[in-house]
C-alpha cells in the first residue's frame, strides 16, 4: 500500500463513515467554539449564551435523530468508538436531557448572564464525553470518556465562586474524582497490559484464550485486580457504596441545577458505559471484522493473531471461548450485584431522616443506582447463556435510564423552582405548600410517587421492568432487597409529599405561589404529564430501547 | 366493561368542582356513578350465572407479557357489585355526613377514585394490572384515612395503613411475578388450569408466603390486623365503605381468585386456615375488650375478615360456599352498622357504648336499621346472616380431622352476638343517658345508607335460593376451578334439624352471655394489659423506630463530612474486597520461609522487628531515633549476610550520617505529643497492619505470575568484560546506570538547594515574629 | 524472551511502587497540594506500566495510552490548582481538615488533631548558612498565612 493510498483510505473511512456518525458531537463541539465567540462580542449582557446554547443542543438533538442506525454494528475511528443502536439510543437520550435541561436553567435562572457561557460551556464538554462513553470501543476512549465528564463537572460544582461550600463540595469531588481515575487507570493498564490490547472486542477474544489456557490460573489474581480496580472508577462515576461519599455533599454544595446534571446525565452515561465494559469483555462477538484501514496495529504476537482469525471465522469456536468467560462473567456479576445491594440499602437509609432536599436527592440517586446496577448483574449471567434475554434486559435498562431522566429532572426542577420562591432548600419550609399552589403539589407528588415506583407511573413501569428481568437470570436475593428497599423508600419520598400536603404552613414564611400556569409550573406540570404518560403507555419507548439493546452482543 | 371501570377515574377528575355549583345535592349527584355501575354490573347478572365469562385486553407492553386486561366471572361480578352498590349507598350517606365540609368535593372525588381502583382490583386478569389498582386502592386509603389531615392521630393512622399494606403490595408484587413465571402465564383466568404447574414448582413456598403477605396485609390478618382498628380516625363513610365492606376484602378475594392454583397443599392449609384462626379469635377478643363503637365494630370485622380467610385455607366445596356467602352477607351488616355509628357519632358527639343508651326515643329509623343490621349479625333467620353462619358451622363441621376449628368457630360466633347486642342494641335501647349534643333523628342521607342495606341483607335472605343462584353459585365456582360440580349450593332458612342448626342456636346463647358478663371481661383483661401492650402494633413502633435510628446511625457514622475519614473508609473497602478476592484465587509460594534458617538470620530478624517497634512506640524522641538507628544497621547487616558488603557499607555510612542529622536537629523539634486518642491510634494500626498483608500479598502474586529471571545475572557476566570493574555496584552506578545517577546528583542538588532555601527563610521569620 | 519478560517485571513492580506509594501519599497527608502531587504520581506509575507494556508487547497502543494520559493529568492539575488557589484565599489554609462544613445536618463537626504551635519561648538561633546569591523579597502577607503542614 502504498502511502497515497493510505491517506486515501483514512479518508475514506473518516469522511464516509466515521464523521457522518459522528455528526452530532462535532455539533456539539461547534457549539462550545461559538459560545466562547459569543462571549467576546456580547461581553455577557445579554442572553446570547443561552440562545447559542439551546440552538447547538437543538440541533445536535436533530442530526442525532435523523441519523439512522447502522444495520450491524459498525466500528468508527478506526475501532475506537462503536457505531450501534445502543450508542445512537443513549446519545439521543443525553442530548435530549441537555435540550430539557438547558430550558431548566433557563427558568430557574442559574447561571445569570455573567457566567452562562463558562457554565453551557463546561455543561457542553461533560456531554461530549458522555457521549464518547456509551460509544466507546477501546479502553482509551473509556478512560477518556470518564475523564471528559468529570474535569469539567469539578469546575461546574464550585462555578458559584462566593459560597464556601460549593468550592468545598468542589474539593472533595476533584479529591475523590483524581483518586478513582487514578486506580482505574492502573487497573485499565493491568487488563490492557496482560491482554495486549485495548480494543474491546479484541480483549474478549484474548481473555477467552487465557481463561481457555492451562497457564489461566496463574493469571487470575492479576485480573482480578485488574477487574475490581476498573470497577472503582465506575464505582465513583455511579455513586456506588463505598464510593459514594462525595456525592451528598457535593450536591449539597452545588445548586440544584449542577446537581441534576450529575444526578442524571453522568450516571446514565456511566451505566452505558459499565454495560458496554462488561458485555463487551463478557462475550466473544461471533463476527469480529477488523476494520478495513488500522492505521494502529493492535496484533501482537503471531501465535495470538492467528488465534484470533480462527475463533472468529469458525463459530463452534465463539461457543468454547464463551464458555471459557463464563468465570470473568460471574466475577463482574459478583462484584456489581455486591455493590447494588450495599448501595441500594445504604442509599435508602440515608436518606431517611435528610432535611435538605438536595442531600436527600443525592441519596435517592445513590439508591437509584443501585437499582440500575441489579438487572446490570443479570444481564452479564445472562449473556453466556441467553443473549436474547440479555438484550432484553438491557432494553430495560435503556427503559430505567429514560425515564429516571424524567423523573430525576423534575424533582431537581422543583427543588431549583422553590428555592427561588422560598429562599430555602429545607424540607420543613416546603410545609404546607398544597394550599397555595396545589397545581405545583401535585406535579411534585407525581415525581416523588414515580421515584418510588408506585404504579401507573412511569417509575413504576421501569422498575417492574428492571426486577422482572433481574429475577429472569435468578438473582432472587436481589429482587428481594429491591423489593424490600422501595419500601423503605417509601418513607422518604411519601415524607416530602406529606410535608407539602399535610403539614400546616409555618408561621411568618413568605407566601410562594407557583402557577401551574407560570413557566415553572408548566415546566413542572410537563414532566409530570410525561411520568404518567410513560406509566401508562410505555411500549413505545421500550419498543425502541429494545431496538437499541438488539444490537449488543453481537 | 373497561369503560366502566376508567369511568369512575374520569368521574373523580371532575367532582371536585361539583360543590361550586351547588351546596346540596352533591351526595345524591355523585351517587349516580356507582349506582349506575351497579345497574350495569347487574346486567350480568343473567349470563354470569348462566356460565359465561367476559373478558377485554389492552397490549400495554407485550414484550414483559404485561397486558391491561379485564375479566369478569361469577367471582369478580359478585365483588364488582358490592362496590359499586355499596359506593353509592356511601356516597348519599357522605353527604349527609360530611354536609359543609370545605373540601366536600376533594372528598368524592378520594371516594371514586377508590371506587374506580377497587373495580379495577377485583375485574383484573392480567396480574400486573392487578398489582397496579392494588397499590392505588392503598394510595387512596391513604388520602381517604389521612382526609381529616388537620389531626395528628389521623395523619399517622394514614401513615400506618399506607406502610402496611403499600409494603405488603409490594411483597405481592414479588410475589405475583414469580407466580407468572412459575405458571408460565400472567393472566389469572389462564392461572386455573395451571395449578399443578405452580403447585409442584420449586418456589412454590415463597410465593406462597410472598401474595400472603400481600393479602394478610390488605386483609387486616393477624399478626397485622392493627392497621384497622387505627383506621378509624377516617370518617365514617370511609370507614363503612373501604374498612369494612370492600378494601379490606380485597385480600380475601385475591386469595379465592388465587386458589384453583395454589390451594390444595398442606402449606396452604397450615398457612392460611391458621392464620385465619388466629386472626378471628384476636380480633373477637379485641371487640369484646372495646368500648369505642367504631373500634368495636373494627376488631368485629378484623375477626370476620379471619373467618373468611379461614374458609377458603379449609379449602372444600363447601368451605368456598360459605366464604361466599359469609362475605355477602358481612359487607351488608358491617357496613350499616358502621354508617349507623357514625351518624350516631354525628348527632349525640360520642361514640363510646358505655355512655349511650336509649337513643331509639329520638332516632328511631337509625334504630331501625342498626336492630335489622344487628340481626343479621347476630345470625338470626331469616336474615342473611344467619344463612352465613349456618354454613359456615357445616363447613367447619365437614372438616372432621381438624377438631379444633368447630368449637372456635363456635366461639367466635357468640361473639358476633355479643358485639351485635352492643352495637344494635345498647346503644339505641336501655335508659337514656346524657350526650354531649342533644340527640335527634339523623337526615334522610344519613339513615337511607344503613337502612337500605340492612333491607338489603333481609330479601336476600328471605329469597336465599336465588342468591344462591345466581350470585353466590357463580362466585363459588369461579374458587372452586377445576374441582366444581359436586354439590351444586342449595340456600334454604330451614335445612330441618341439623347439627349446624343446634350449634347456631348455642352461640346465641353463649353469645348473650358474653354479653351479660361484659364487666367481668373488660376487669379481666385490664389484668391482661401488660401482655398486650407488647402486641404487633408494639413491635410495629419498635420496628419503625429501630429503622429509623439505624439509618440515623449509619449514616451519622459514614457521612461525617470529613474527607479523611471517607478516604479511610473507601480505601478498607478496596483493600477488603481485593484481599477477599485474593485469598480464593492466590496460592502463596508454599516456601515463604526456606528451611535452612540459620540462627543468627532469625535473630537478626527479630531485633529488627524489635527495634522496630521500639521507635514506634518510644515515648523519646532519642529512643526514637536510636531504634531507628539499630533497625537502619540491622539492614545493613542483611546486606552483609546476603552478600553485598558494598551496599552494606553504603547504608552503614547512610545511616551513622542521618542519626547523626537528626540528634542536631532533634532539639530544635517540638516534642513528642499524643495527638490522637488511644481508640484513633488502635484502629490505624490495625488499619496499617490489614494494608501491609494485602499490599504483600499483592506483590507476592505478581511476583509468583509470570516467569521472573534476575537481572542480576545479567549485570554479573558483564561488569568486567564490559566495564573492567570487579564491583558491580559500583559498575552498575557509574557506567550501566550513569545517566540516572547523574539524574539522581541533580535531583539531590535540587533538593540542597530547596533546604537551603527553607533554612534561609525560617530564622528571618522567628526573628520579625519576635 | 526471558530478558524481555525480567525487563518488563522491573519496570511493572517500578509502577506499582510509583502507584503505591502516590496512593499512600494521596490517603495520608493532609496539605491539598501535596494530596493532588500524590495523585499524579500514582498516574505517573500508571504510565510506566504502560510503556512497560507497550514495549513488551511490541506495539504503540501503551504509548499513545501515556500521551492522552499526560494531558488529561495536566487538565486535572489546572483544575485542582485553581481549586486550591480558590479554598486557599476562603481560607488562608492549605490543611484539607479545613474543609469539613458539608456534613449531615445533625452531626457534630470532627476535629481533627491540630498541629501545634512551636513553643513560643522557643528562640534559639537556627543555624545561618553562609549567604549566597540575592536574598528573595518576601511578602509579609504570604508568610503569616503559610500553612504549618
């Protein structure tokens, strides 16, 4: 080849294939560049940043939209990113959850004029890196990924300069952000130093050959640590006990707004990547074709090489090396289905006796992704033995994410909105809020009763879906404590509802009033249209994250 | 028919606004929806009873087999009637009852709500729907109880029911999914012909206990029937409607639908005739110890719920009969004795039976219908009741074996006299006494309710052959499944004389006996207090309490804000789950110690660790650094004995060097202080102690995993052919290594050059301070 | 091979003590910068391995793996400087025991061991090296706040 041809081809694959995917982070990109351009013609006075904002977001949200999946999945970047339903499912979901949120700071006013741009800024970056995570195909880019979403989610927690708290909530979620990338990093370089690549697919292959080998044993410990290490950096991103520190007090510390932000856009992302991780390490793919340009080689030595060619092209093969993951299966189910009960009882009861709503929000999420990470478990058993019922687990999965998305931006959403009313985040001044705005009430108790998962709300829906499907790969214990934690979950949820509806109002408070016909009210009243929309007709949705998990497991 | 069931959603949107359009009225106006539900569901009547069944579906997300799908037998029809029957005679009585009430139309639109959810309940036959008007039945039993929300005992009874039984809906839930699993359908009309499937599965056991749990909860069993009685701080409409006549029905019904499939197994026998028992004989003590006429009236119901439940346990054709028609004829009475109650309550202020008396003077169609309801209750013919009790006595009678439940039953009847001669005639007959409000004859609203249903429990059981026709018979079958066809129900008030007959008539007796010595009981259990102060709502307290301390707890001891603590924390979690990992999958090298120590390599060994010790724990500061000195040497002499004397040196000089820094500058250092508490200082070393043996155990892994070949063999063969020197070190550091040792000289430099700087600054500092 | 395989061991057990010792760094000490040096560190240990690695298994994945490393490490240095720079002028302190203000709402704040003055009649003279080169100017304002840690 020679090098004429060479650029030929990178062009080729670049341009014919990789950007067109790819289109809506490049917009996404464009945004950031015209913001900062803004910026020096407006000087923050007027509201430019936000119309830049909403108008790149929209069309980001467009492209994604019309972009239409691939028929298999197709490796973009030269195997770098993943170009499947999944990826194009998840990065809908995100923009669409930056088009929603990007309204939200709107109404509720934060940031001000000042710092809009530096906020959609850093808002933007942490999406492009979220968006390179559910796509990811290559540890680099995992490593990447995770590292985009957070630096910029450091300088958003501490973005109000004049409290003190926020710069703390700052410093302890660098403290604990550097530290868990660190010791991922160091796991990441174990896996990818004894398996000699980094390319997902490829590492499958060469975990079966080793797990397969007689010398396996003796690599155990190694990637056993390896494994646990790696899981600490999802650990941290998924708030997951005893990982989850920060997360209180960093939403504690941070406005309401930033606080949504993490709650629901980096978890989501960090489940799809923690799917795509352990599905992708968990299952040898039947067709693994090599993309036709490599400008970086990945083979190694000759033996492995030819192992590879041969595990691919005969099928009986891709059965014995799956059978060969089963033990790297069951030790990532081990360990995830470990972290989902502890986060998931641990999240629960601490939450049980917060006072500001924010702290409680922070342990509803803890307890939140502990839920998500359940059926996380079972879709890992569940792939060597029936791959159709993992998808279908992960469509419920995608299901849970969309609709915590919802859920969990209406009730940052109303904590924001009555903070600006009301001057305060503490439950007991919300007492008695059903008798001037009961419209208000009634959307912040659909939320809450939809994060229960009381049905026919959406919560509900997503939630059965997610414990039927955990219960489906036998993890009977852990339907069990799910179960036995939306009990106790009830008592917090029910608690703010209670102290809206029933509590009398305290003496010498202002008198908020929220129209259900305000901005904040409609915006308020749309979410919760939606929860009992999805709790009611919720095939739809589930139709397409079905489509979107089709494509795993290849 | 799914119209019908939405139809009462749609209704409790719209309500709430009806009082503005005007004050009166609005009780009678919104009893049109139930009555017309009830007219449509008797329109079923004829095909039920002919055999037919009726069913609708919705896909809702077929891809979880989850359908919105509605069913109607003989089982559900019975059900579906007296809801809405009952719903509308409550909700003329509600407004009487709450006539002027500010949040009157909030009140209706709770009560249609409800009524829409419960038709939802008993009509379902997709389990997932099933679940979903289940937990909205408790959601609106919350609003409903909690309606007088201004009073704390009404705020925290509401809380109460909602945890109880929204936590036993979600055991169902559990529960009704390994049910759909196990029977490989989630449609309850398919569930019947699957029974055996279900019985013999493995799971069998916990899904039993699982949609027990649910329906004990619901259906106010013991040891979790303490939810009722609190609920009657709701209104009394609420309380005729949900507490006596249908919610709380609604785990009976969900086990009678349940049992074609799971009844019939020795589990179930136990399980749900026992618990049944328990519950009938707790709540007929309770009743009888009360003296508030709702509370009363509440322990009455808790034990009649237990006798259904007892009932359908027992599981024969005519248990299931009996449970039919003892139902039927419970909802009737109990739910006019409550209305009856609270328009008592309404017009005299008081509800307590020892401080009533003679009211008939000044309410005598209230009278009127309490007496007819009373009968019933009492099971005397030809009311309906007693055909309840009649068969109920047959049917205990037919379990032979099982001895015990006939003089139980027995006894549990002679109660139902007892509380039927409080409620009915105490109250009403007797001499007057003094009320807090001047009694007199309650509105037409207010007696209409009671009346028409006591009315309504005579015809039936004057015209008890048609009932058992063409209501209870369907409903019986649709239990029974496969095992119909038997004995086809006969109802007659007179069956000649049977044994059943003679027991009935001796738990009348018994019964005004009781009640004769009423006094004597209430003395007697004063005794008892002690015993039932520790009863379940006790533990329930307890439970919640300890819940809610632990969470304080643990996250009072995780949270503490500190960040060295949550890095403490993370990095034992990291460490004990790797070491927990490692200890399965690493075999330590099998020789960690060779076994040719020599003496003088152990002792070595052990002065080291002694001395070690001794400069942690030196409360000097030159002790300190003499130990460190001895363990300094103590390595050097290691280097000797594995032969390197030129490290050796180097460390010796090293060492004598830093000891000798460190005596010049020991002065010129604070003392040693204990900065830490005794507990602190423990938990680190332990904490350094577990980190050690993990990191060692790491390193040893590593080492032991892939071939590991010295270098050192590698620098021997070379030193003299390469470098002509004889010392390796010396080789290594000037010529295999010279860039890093030239590396190193500059990093000292550096370092020389920050001390130098540090020392500069310092004594300027002290100066202008002082 | 075996030169290879003892080659790649040296420098593996070399990163793992490079990572060790920032991880040790990171939990123990208490002055935010020295915590963030820490950090690095254990990302530099990281990197070694990786080009062990990549030497190794002769490709150049570990090392393009170590350029996107460097340059995220600088990203999270920018930012945690800035942090720093931030909570040091809020509190005249660089002792993360400092920063202990959002906590649960009940819990009583944990004070951690101080470091104690030097004696104050403590004056002896420290030793003077003989001067060399231009004495720096100091800032008063920057001397009363240095931290002690």
């Amino acid at each position: 080849m020679t090098f004429y041809e060479l650029v030929q081809n990178s062009l080729r694959d670049s341009l014919g294939t990789s950007i067109p995917a790819f289109a809506p982070e490049l917009l996404l990109c464009a945004t950031i560049v015209m913001l900062l351009l803004g910026r020096m013609f407006s000087g923050g006075r007027s509201n430019l940043a936000y119309v830049i904002m909403m108008v790149g977001c929209l069309a980001a949200f467009v492209v994604a939209w019309r972009t239409d999946a691939p028929e298999k999945p197709v490796e973009i970047f030269t195997g770098m990113l993943v170009h499947d339903s999944f990826a194009l499912f998840m990065r809908r979901l995100l923009l669409l959850f930056v088009i929603l949120f990007t309204s939200f700071t709107r109404l509720s006013g934060t940031p001000d004029r000042q710092t809009a741009t530096e906020f959609y800024t850093l808002i933007l970056g942490a999406t492009l890196g979220m968006c390179l995570m559910v796509s990811a195909n290559h540890m680099l880019i995992v490593f990447l990924g995770i590292e985009m979403a957070s630096v910029p989610s450091y300088a958003l927690v501490g973005v109000i300069k004049e409290r003190r708290v926020s710069a703390e909530a700052a410093l302890k979620f660098a403290v604990f952000g550097g530290g868990a990338a660190g010791v991922m990093l160091y796991g990441i370089s174990l896996l990818v130093g004894t398996l000699g690549t980094a390319h997902l697919p490829t590492m499958s292959v060469r975990l079966a050959e080793l797990l397969g080998s007689s010398a396996g044993s003796e690599y155990h410990p190694i990637l056993v640590l390896a494994g646990l290490m790696i899981m600490v950096g999802f650990a941290f991103k998924l708030s997951a006990v005893p990982f989850h520190f920060w997360t209180p007090d960093v939403f504690e510390g941070a406005t309401a707004e930033v606080a949504a932000f993490l709650s629901i856009a980096s978890k989501a992302a960090a489940l799809a990547l923690l799917l795509r991780v352990t599905l992708g390490l968990g299952h040898v793919p039947s067709t693994l074709d090599t993309p036709t340009t490599v400008p970086v080689r990945y083979a190694v030595s000759e033996d492995a090489g030819t192992a590879t060619a041969e595990s691919a092209s005969v099928s009986g093969l891709v059965t014995d090396s799956n059978a060969a993951l089963l033990p790297a299966r069951q030790y990532s189910a081990w360990l995830i289905a470990l972290f989902a009960a502890v986060t998931c009882t641990f999240g629960n009861l601490a939450a049980y006796g917060q006072d500001n709503m924010k702290r409680l929000l922070a342990y509803s999420t803890i307890a939140h992704a502990g839920y998500m990470l359940m059926p996380v478990a079972a879709a890992i058993l569940l792939a060597g033995t029936d791959p159709e019922a993992s998808r279908f687990t992960v469509a419920a999965i995608g299901f849970y994410i969309a609709v915590y998305l919802f859920m969990n931006l209406g009730a940052f959403a109303l904590v924001a909105f009555l903070r600006n009313e009301l001057g305060s985040e503490q439950l007991p001044d919300y007492a008695g809020l059903a008798r001037r705005s009961p419209g208000f009430v009634i959307c912040a108790a659909v939320v809450m009763f939809s994060l229960v998962g009381l049905p026919p709300l959406a919560g509900f829906a997503a939630k059965f879906a997610i414990f039927a499907q955990t219960y489906e790969a036998g993890l009977l214990s852990l339907v069990v404590i799910g179960v036995l934690n939306t009990l106790f979950s009830l008592f917090y949820y029910l608690r703010v509802v209670k102290t809206m509806v029933l509590d009398p109002e305290p003496e010498g408070r202002p008198a908020p009033t929220i129209r259900i016909w305000s901005n904040a009210g409609f915006y308020c009243a749309l979410i919760a249209v939606l929860l009992v929309a999805l709790g009611v007709f919720w095939n739809p949705l589930f139709a397409e994250a079905q489509f979107a998990a089709s494509m795993l497991l290849p | 028919m799914t119209f019908a069931v939405l139809s009462g959603f749609l209704a409790a949107v719209v309500v709430p606004f009806l009082p503005r359009f005007g004050r009166y009225g609005t009780g009678r106006t919104v009893a049109l929806v139930p009555a017309a539900l009830t007219a449509y569901f008797g329109s079923y009547i004829q095909p039920v009873g002919a055999g037919e069944t009726f069913r609708t579906s919705y896909a809702w997300a077929p891809a979880l087999r989850v359908e919105f799908s509605l069913h109607l037998d003989g089982l559900g029809l019975l059900f579906a009637l007296l809801v809405s029957g009952i719903g509308a005679l409550v909700a003329i009585y509600a407004g009487g009852y709450l006539s002027g009430h500010r949040h009157l139309g909030r009140f209706y639109g709770f009560l249609l709500f409800f009524m829409a959810s419960m038709l939802g309940v008993v009509l379902a036959d997709n389990m997932l729907t099933l679940f979903v008007f289940w937990e909205l039945t408790s959601l609106t039993s919350y609003l409903l109880i909690g309606f007088d929300h201004e009073r704390e005992e009404s705020r925290k009874a509401a809380w109460q029911a909602l945890l109880v039984t929204g936590g036993g809906g979600l055991a169902l839930l559990a529960g009704l999914l390994m049910l759909g699993e196990a029977a490989g359908t989630m449609e309850l009309s398919e569930l019947a012909s699957r029974g055996g499937d279900v019985r013999s599965h493995a799971l069998y056991l916990p899904i039993l206990l699982l949609i027990l749990l649910g329906a004990f909860t619901k259906s106010a069993q013991f040891p979790f029937h303490f939810w009722l009685p609190s609920a009657m701080e709701a209104p009394a409409p609420v309380s005729a409607y949900l507490h006596s006549a249908t919610m709380v029905k609604a785990g009976v019904y969900l086990l009678a639908r349940l049992s074609p499939a799971m009844a019939g197994t020795d589990a179930w026998w136990y399980l749900v005739t026992l618990g049944g028992t328990a519950t009938m004989v707790c709540g007929a003590y309770l009743a009888l110890c009360g003296t508030d006429l709702k509370r009363i009236l509440a322990y009455s119901t808790v034990s009649a719920l237990g006798v259904l439940v007892m009932l359908l346990g027992m599981g024969s054709v005519l248990a299931a009969q009996a449970a039919m028609v003892f139902l039927l004829a419970h909802a009737l009475y109990k739910g006019a004795l409550f209305m009856v109650a609270g328009a008592v309550d309404h017009e005299t202020g008081s509800r307590d039976v020892d401080r009533l008396g003679g009211l008939w003077r000044a309410m005598p169609v209230t009278a009127a219908a309490a007496v007819l309801a009373a009968l019933s209750m009492a099971g005397i013919a030809p009311f309906f009741g007693f055909l309840g009790k009649e068969m109920l006595l047959e049917a205990s009678l037919e379990s032979g074996g099982r001895w015990f439940l006939l003089p139980v039953v027995v006894l549990a009847g002679a109660v139902f006299v007892a509380v039927a001669c409080m409620a009915g005639f105490r109250v009403f007959f007797g001499s007057s006494l003094p009320t807090p409000k001047q009694p007199h004859e309650a509105p037409l609203s207010l007696w209409l309710g009671p009346l028409l249903a006591s009315a309504v429990g005579l015809a039936l059981g004057l015209f008890a052959s048609y009932a058992a026709a063409w209501i209870v018979s369907p409903a019986a079958t649709a239990i029974l499944g496969e095992r119909t066809g038997h004995q086809p129900l006969k109802l007659a008030l007179w069956h000649g004389l049977t044994p059943a007959l003679a027991l009935s008539g001796g738990s009348i007796l018994l019964g005004l006996l009781v009640y004769a010595n009423r006094g004597r009981i209430l003395q007697m259990n004063r005794r008892l207090e002690v015993l039932l102060r520790h009863g379940p709502a006790w533990w329930y307290d307890l439970a919640l309490g300890g819940l809610n301390r632990f969470a304080l707890a643990q996250t009072r001891l995780l949270q503490t804000g500190y960040l060295r603590h949550y890095l403490l924390v993370i990095f034992a979690a990291t460490v004990g789950l790797s070491g927990y990992v490692l200890i399965g999958s690493v075999e330590l090298p099998a020789r960690l110690l060779g076994p040719e120590i020599r003496f003088h390599e152990a002792a070595l060994a052990g002065l080291l660790l002694l001395a070690a010790l001794a400069a942690v724990r030196s409360s000097t500061r030159l002790a300190a650094v003499a130990a460190l000195g001895v363990v300094g040497y103590g390595v050097a002499l290691v280097f000797i004995l594995y032969g390197a004397p030129d490290l050796a040196m180097t460390q010796f000089a090293i060492e004598t060097l830093t000891v000798i820094l460190l005596v010049l500058v020991l002065y010129r250092l604070p003392r040693y202080a204990v900065l830490s508490s005794r507990w602190v200082r423990i938990r680190d070393a332990a904490f350094a102690l577990v980190t050690g043996a993990t990191v060692t155990a790491l390193v040893l892994a590593a080492v032991h995993g892939p071939a590991y070949e010295s270098v050192s063999r590698y620098y021997a063969e070379r030193s003299f052919a390469e470098a002509h020197g004889r010392n390796i070190v010396n080789v290594i550091l000037v010529d295999f290594r010279a860039l890093d040792t030239l590396g190193e000289i500059t990093v000292l430099a550096v370092a020389a050059v920050g001390v130098h700087a540090l020392l500069k600054l310092r004594p300027k500092n002290r100066e202008d301070a002082a | 091979m075996n030169n290879e395989l003892a080659l790649l061991n040296n420098y593996l057990v070399v990163g793992a003590v490079l990572f060790g010792i920032g991880a040790i760094g990171f939990l123990s000490r208490r002055n935010m910068i020295v915590m963030f040096l820490a950090a690095e560190m254990m990302l530099q240990g990281i990197s070694v391995s990786l080009v062990a690695w990549s030497r190794y298994h002769n490709d150049f994945g570990g090392q393009m793996f170590v350029v996107f490393i460097i340059t995220v490490a600088a990203c999270e240095a920018a930012i945690a400087l800035a942090l720093i720079l931030m909570l040091f002028r809020a509190s005249g302190s660089l002792d993360i025991a400092v920063w202990h203000h959002l906590r649960e709402a009940n819990q009583p704040a944990y004070v951690d061991e101080e470091i104690p003055e030097p004696p104050p009649g403590d004056t002896a003279a420290w030793p003077r090296l003989v001067p060399a080169g231009i004495e720096p100017e100091i800032d008063r304002e920057d001397t009363d706040h240095r931290p002690h840690v």
